[in-house]
C-alpha cells in the first residue's frame, strides 16, 4: 500500500482524539435559556450532527489489499467530512456570540474550543452529547474501532506490523495532547484505553490460534 502507514495512522490518531475533545466541550457551556416549548423542542430534538453508524462487524483482517486500500481512504474522507461538519457548527455559534477573530481549522479556533470560553444553545448541547454518547459517533466505542480498524486495513494481518501501528497510535495521542495545550477530556483516555483493549484482543486470538 503506497502509503507513509506510519504517519497516517498517527495522524489519524491524533485527528480522531481531538475532535473527542472538542466535541467534548461543546457540551459544557450551555446558554441559558427559558424552559418554554422552543427550548424543551431543542432539547429533544434528534441531533442532526454525527450520526453515521459504524459497523462493527466488519472484518478487516479478511479483507484484500484493495479492499483494505479503500477502507482507509473511507475512514478518511468520513473523518474530514464530520470534522467539517463540527467545525461549520461551532463557527456559526461563534459568529452568533461576536467572536470574530477565529477562523476555521485554525490555531485561533483550536485554543477558543480548548478554552471552553464560550456558550452554546440547547440544540447545539444536545447533538454534541449525542455524538459523544455510548453509542455516538464520537463516543468511545465507535472512535476506538474506527482507529483500531485504520490500523489494520494499514497492517494486514500482520502482528508486527500491529505492534507498529499500536506505537504509532501511542504517538498520536502524545501528539493530541501536545495539539490541545492541556489535559485532555477523561472521554480521550477512555477511548485511549478502549483502542489498547482492541489491540490486546487482536495479539490474544492471534496467539491462540
């Protein structure tokens, strides 16, 4: 595969455990609001904001070269596209608040999100802690799979070529927490220790077989 898997892994990483931790913070600094019927609907309403399901049933370590090839360019194009989306969502509660001076993607915006010196609405809260919950996009299991699966369309089946990738991972989340500027969101270790499991798991069933 024609491709730094090194690098990409631990970009990959570090991409995946900051956007944990900015999702995070979103849910922190609720607006206040009235409890009228316009807050209570927002509230409640079905986030609308990462909501791709992800099968955890697919197995990697079966798959061919190309189509190991295709399901890294996949994971990377729904990692940017969801980033995007967040990133879009945030800018618009920026601008709404008069915080101007940040743009998008950069250093600015990534200290303002680290911050937490800022609001959000009801309707924003709700669809970042859907994100982040058990099941959510951002959430711990399906972040964690994500990077694991990264790992192994790089690696094949292959358990030192694993063992590269799992270090290559130890980087990224160094790297994150280097990004982030302080300590991360205990939803970031969380995810830290569910990737770890996955691995332990892989090496496991590779050793009993």
């Amino acid at each position: 595969m024609q491709l730094n898997s090194d690098v990409g892994i631990r970009q990959y990483a570090q991409a995946q455990t900051v956007q944990n931790a900015k999702t995070t913070t979103a849910t922190a600094n609720v607006a206040a609001q009235k409890e009228g019927a316009e807050s209570v609907a927002a509230k409640t309403t079905s986030p609308d904001l990462d909501k791709a399901e992800f099968s955890s049933t697919r197995d990697v370590m079966k798959m061919s070269d190309s189509e190991r090839a295709s399901l890294v360019s996949s994971l990377k194009e729904d990692l940017d596209n969801q980033m995007n989306r967040f990133t879009s969502m945030m800018m618009q509660t920026f601008n709404k608040q008069g915080i101007t001076s940040v743009t998008a993607n950069s250093d600015d915006f990534w200290k303002m999100m680290a911050s937490g010196n800022f609001t959000v609405d009801a309707k924003t809260k709700a669809e970042a802690q859907a994100a982040i919950s058990e099941d959510g996009f951002w959430g711990v299991k399906q972040t964690s799979q994500r990077i694991f699966d990264f790992a192994a369309a790089l690696a094949g089946d292959d358990v030192e070529k694993m063992k590269e990738m799992q270090a290559a991972v130890e980087k990224g989340f160094q790297q994150a927490t280097g990004a982030w500027g302080k300590e991360l969101p205990s939803i970031c270790g969380d995810t830290h220790a569910a990737v770890t499991q996955l691995f332990d798991e892989y090496y496991a069933q590779r050793e009993a077989a």
